[in-house]
C-alpha cells in the first residue's frame, strides 16, 4: 500500500520570458491554495493527500497541469474552483473530473 492515498504533483516550471510555462500560468499560487485546502480539510498526512511541486512535466502546453497518482489523472486548471472542483470530486470521493482531465 503506499504511504498517501493521492499524490498530487502540480508542475511550477519556469521557462524562459517568452516560452510558455506553467509557472507563468498561476501553477505556483495554485499548487500552495491547494496544499493549504487539503490541509483545512484535514486531508493532509500519512493515508491521505500529499500536494507537491514539481519540475518541468512536458505538458506546459496545455497547462497549467498537474497529475494525480497512483491514479494516473492529468488535470488542467485556471483557477481556486477548479482546485476544488478537483479537491471535492476526485480526492475526496474518487470521481474524475471530465471537464478538466488531458
């Protein structure tokens, strides 16, 4: 079994001015409301949700991104609703958000 339930990563990746990144996308704002939401939500620890950033994950073109495992999940977001659409649907009750999948 491992050690989280869910381990998120969010790519925060910054390129070049110019290139496009999704550090440049709001990833970094974005990866620490959700780390503070799981954590509000007592989601957080060993059994449950980890929220971490990544490097470069070579998907900057349709990001912002992150990924989900051990279910595999890559999600596009723009904003704190998509987070917690992502929060509420599939880390809490296992359902994969379509709208916002790659």
């Amino acid at each position: 079994m491992s050690y989280f339930k869910h381990h998120v990563f969010f790519c925060c990746n910054q390129r070049a001015e110019g290139e496009t990144c999704c550090a440049a996308l709001g990833a970094v704002e974005l990866q620490t409301y959700a780390k503070d939401r799981i954590a509000a939500l007592g989601l957080k620890g060993k059994g449950q949700v980890r929220i971490n950033k990544a490097g470069c994950l070579d998907r900057c073109d349709e990001g912002p991104v992150l990924v989900v495992y051990p279910d595999n999940v890559w999600y596009s977001f723009v904003d704190k609703a998509d987070i917690d659409e992502i929060i509420s649907e599939h880390l809490q009750n296992g359902r994969i958000v379509e709208r916002l999948k790659i």
